[in-house]
C-alpha cells in the first residue's frame, strides 16, 4: 500500500480494484508454475503403464518423460503469461491513478 504523509502522520491508502486484481492474477501463475511443475515432475516419475492382470508389479510408460515434460512446459508458459498480465493490470492501474491526480 501507498502511503501518505498528511501533518506528521502517515495515512495508508487502500488498494484499488485494479491493483488487487493484479495481485491475483500474479498469484494464480505463481501458484500454475508451482503445481504444474510438481504434477509434471510426479508424473513423469510415477507413470506406468496399465496392466489387465492387475499385477503388483508393472511397467514403466515409455513416454512417461515426455507426458511429463509437456506437462512442465505448457503450465510454465501459462504461468509466465498470468504473471505478465498481472503485472500489465498493475502498472495500468498505476497509470490511470497517476492520470486522475
């Protein structure tokens, strides 16, 4: 929050509309970066292939990796893309408080 001095005191202003809808956006691709990466992580560690005798011991996916890299790569760029749309919010709301004063 931005802060205000008016006759030695310090008043905080509340943040607008914009600015916490910037800090949510932000936050949901921090949080897609975070649990796309482990999923794809988990994923590309634990992938088997599915057995119709239901056996106790079961075979790798051959692609497993590659499931979970698609997986790593696909939330990274949507998480980069909301952390940059969050910003842009941000800095327009930035802007348009700027335009008013």
């Amino acid at each position: 929050m931005s802060e205000v001095k008016v006759e030695n005191e310090t008043v905080e202003k509340p943040k607008t509309h914009g600015a916490i809808i910037g800090d949510l956006v932000s936050g949901m691709g921090k949080v897609t970066l975070v649990i796309g990466i482990s999923l794809g992580l988990i994923v590309g560690a634990t992938l088997t292939i599915p057995d119709p005798t239901y056996s106790l011991l079961t075979l790798p996916n051959p692609m497993r990796y590659v499931y979970g890299l698609t997986i790593m790569a696909s939330s990274f760029v949507s998480g980069i893309a909301f952390l940059g749309l969050g910003e842009v919010v941000t800095l327009l709301e930035k802007i348009r408080q700027r335009g008013s004063e």
